[in-house]
C-alpha cells in the first residue's frame, strides 16, 4: 500500500473488521442479539452441507469497475497563500476489482480492491496528500484499499443483515450516499438490516463506527506538524423507513440519522461540519402519469439538532420543493432548496452525503455557510439513443443576512459505447458574487471545472 505514518495506521484499523477492531463485542451483541437466536439453527441445520461450501464459494460473481479521468480547474479571483496557482490539471486511472461468492445457506459474502493513480511525471493539483498546496484542489489522491469487505445473511423472511466495509445509499443521497463522483468513493464499516417484511415497506437500519472517506483530514491540533488520515471513528445510528402508500405516485419516508463522530478534524469549518448531530425528517415523492406527461414531486423536512458531546450548538432546518415533468426522452425539474443557518456559530450540515449530486458539480458548497443556503435551480435531460443530455442552472443566496453567494451552469453529455463502456464530458461554471463558498479566501472568486472520462464496469 502506498502509505505511511499516521496514514497508514489510521487506514489499517479501519480496513480490518474484527472482534477487537471498529465492530467491538458490545456494539455487536447490542445490534445482533435477536439475529444470533435465528441463525443458530442454521449451523445445527445446513441446508447445504459443509462439503458443498467450496462449490458455493467459487460460484460466485467477479465485478469489475474502470475508470480514466482528465479534470481541469480554474479560478478566478484572489488567491489565499499557500496557494499561489490558478489552474489544476489530473489524469488519474481508478480500478475496482471484486468478487462476491455464492450462497451458502443464505450466506454470501464480497471482498472488493480499489486502486488510484496518477498518470504522468507531474502533479499539478492538489490532492490533500501530495504536498501541492499551492495548486487548487482535485480530491482524487492515490491510495489502494479494501473498499469493500462483508458478509450478508439473506435467511430471514425478506430480511438481510450485513456486515463489514460496505457501500450505503440511502434515499437520493442528500443525507447518506457514497461521494461515487470521487475517484475513491466513500464507504462504511457498519452494520446494516434491511427488510421488506411489512407490504409496501422497506425498512433499512444501520450502525456505524467508521466513514471510509475520499479525502484526506487533518487531526493534529492547530500549530502541530499535520497528522493525515482519510478515516473517521464514528458511532451513528441511520435509521429509515420507506412507505410506498400508492405505489409510485405517494412515497412516503421518515428517517434519523444520529451521528456521534469520535475525532473532528482540526480547523474551523470541519469542526462546523462534522459536529455531532441528530436530524429527523420526513420525504414526499411520487410520479403521476397524466396521458402522455410524467409529473413528479418532491417534498423534504427534516430539522437537526446537537448531539452527545457536541461542542457546538445546532438548531437548524432543511427543506426541499421540487417538481418535474416528462414527456418521452425528455424531462424538465425545478427546484427550491433550504439549508438554515444563524448566520454566526452553525449552520445545518450534511457530512455523510453524496453533495457534488445536489450543490452544482463545482463543489462551491460542501461546507454549508454559518449564513445558511439557499438554492433555486432548473434542469432539463434528454435522452436521444445512445446519447443522453444534462443542462442545470443553479441561484445561491444565504438562508439569512440578504447575501446572493453567485449562480452556477451544469452541462454534461455522455455516450455509451457499448452496455459496459460509457464516456463522459462535463462542466461546471461557478460564478461568485458576495461571498466564497467556505470562507477561505476572504474574498469571492469565480470557479471552472472540466472532465473528460471513459468509465468501464461490469
């Protein structure tokens, strides 16, 4: 592996998933206690013998994911030492290389390798662990791990229990998803039940105690030399429960997502971001056939507080109003989203979400402003063969204090080649008025981003 120092011990104990690692035997037995007297006749009881448990496990499926990216940034405005440049350029190549076995009285179970690299001499961007500070940020840093280890247990009646390193999605991603934008996407090492039993009902739980992160963090206190990891120690409880009450035209879902995070890394606005929080909300969705249109909604509340030894306080809201409509390979969405905040101290945060899906895909946003967002935005997607298109525009004001943050231009169009083989072209046009998107430079300053990608999977 292509660590070392704090780096590497952070990585290990995250990567390894024992008794007297992250999963310790009180959190295990607390979360599998009812579990344990449903699979003990399992093991006295084998549907399938011992004897056939190789043939199970080579029976499997081998998955495989590539993906080769050319991302260019450029910004305009006044720049913050260290950094002393304006444009980043990476050509970076990420595998994904997989194998999930077959069952075996309901049993299965996924070890999964992810690899980054850059490709040429130079590094010309900033990747959190390169020393390029002088360049602006590309998250894309080299790294190899185990991006995924688990073992599921399918026997319960329309229930799975899951267990280790793993991917969690949950709902569209503005609380909970993986950051797949990312070259390293982010998993979880958690605990994880999911269950159909209740008609029209998915019900989803999940403990965990680590974030698997994309980035690189910085845990030494302020003024001592840079402690790096990608790893956050977290006890969280992600609850979810989804009701379809008239099938896809009224979804109805209700959630919690406590998050009690061991380590904040050092600086101000992480410290913001990463707050122990507790957020409850509820989400409305539905799409309504009217002769040949499709018209969609979606409605969002939720509203989080601090939580266990938060050294901040947080009293804020979330809300969304959406609406689409679509008519064959066309789609047209409008929005209004609401992120509060009391303009001083904290702001409502989101720190496991998949953001770059919901913020405009220049990234201006990650941290949420003391000042709170505001965003109003309208896309339009059309899908013409093998060809399909993407055009957003997103507004972003504060939530409070009157300041207009600037507006944002989305484009992408991608091809499929083959079912497997898809390419990509995207950009991102960022352009500020009052305020910079966390603080940092003091002053606005306009942002551009391009990428070009071919990505391969099976």
């Amino acid at each position: 592996m292509k660590m070392t120092g704090a780096s590497t011990r952070r990585r290990l104990e995250a990567a390894t998933v024992s008794t007297t690692g992250h999963f310790g035997a009180m959190t295990r037995h607390r979360i599998f206690a009812a579990a344990a007297v449903c699979l003990a006749p399992v093991a006295v009881n084998a549907a399938d013998p011992l004897s056939n448990l190789p043939f199970n496990l080579a029976g499997g499926t081998p998955n495989l994911d590539l993906r080769l990216r050319y991302e260019h940034v450029k910004i305009d405005g006044p720049l913050a030492a260290p950094m002393t440049e304006d444009e980043a350029d990476a050509l970076t190549a990420r595998v994904r290389l997989g194998y999930t076995t077959g069952k075996w009285n309901e049993f299965d179970g996924q070890l999964e390798f992810e690899g980054l690299t850059s490709i040429g001499d130079d590094e010309d961007y900033n990747d959190f662990d390169n020393g390029r500070a002088a360049y602006p940020v590309i998250a894309d840093a080299k790294m190899d791990e185990i991006n995924q280890a688990w073992l599921r247990y399918a026997g319960l009646p329309k229930t799975q229990i899951k267990y280790g390193r793993q991917r969690i999605l949950l709902d569209n991603q503005r609380f909970v998803g993986n950051l797949g934008w990312r070259q390293n996407e982010m998993t979880y090492d958690a605990a994880l039940l999911t269950s159909t039993f209740i008609p029209k009902t998915t019900f989803t739980y999940a403990y965990l105690n680590n974030v698997n992160s994309f980035r690189f963090f910085d845990f030494a206190p302020a003024g001592s030399p840079a402690e790096l990891g990608t790893d956050l120690d977290i006890k969280a409880h992600l609850i979810n429960a989804q009701v379809a009450v008239l099938d896809k035209k009224l979804v109805v879902t209700a959630y919690g997502y406590l998050l009690d995070f061991d380590e904040i890394p050092s600086g101000a606005p992480s410290a913001r971001q990463f707050a122990d929080s507790q957020t409850f909300g509820a989400r409305i969705t539905g799409a309504i056939p009217v002769q040949a249109f499709t018209l969609g909604y979606a409605l969002e509340y939720a509203d989080q507080q601090d939580y266990e030894d938060s050294t901040s306080v947080v009293d804020a809201d979330y809300s969304l109003f959406e609406a689409s409509v679509g008519y064959g390979a066309f789609k047209g969405t409008v929005g209004y989203e609401i992120l509060e905040g009391d303009g001083a101290a904290y702001s409502f945060q989101t720190p496991l979400a998949t953001m770059h899906a919901h913020q405009g895909w220049a990234d201006q946003f990650l941290i949420t402003p003391v000042q709170g967002l505001e965003r109003a935005y309208v896309s339009a997607t059309a899908t013409l063969g093998e060809v399909g298109l993407t055009a957003t525009y997103h507004q972003f004001e504060s939530e409070t204090g009157g300041l207009e943050y600037g507006d944002e231009i989305d484009l992408l169009a991608s091809y499929t080649v083959i079912e497997s083989l898809v390419l990509n072209a995207k950009y991102a046009n960022y352009s500020a008025d009052d305020l910079p998107t966390a603080g940092t430079p003091a002053q606005p300053f306009d942002t551009e981003k391009f990428w070009v990608y071919a990505e391969y999977k099976f």
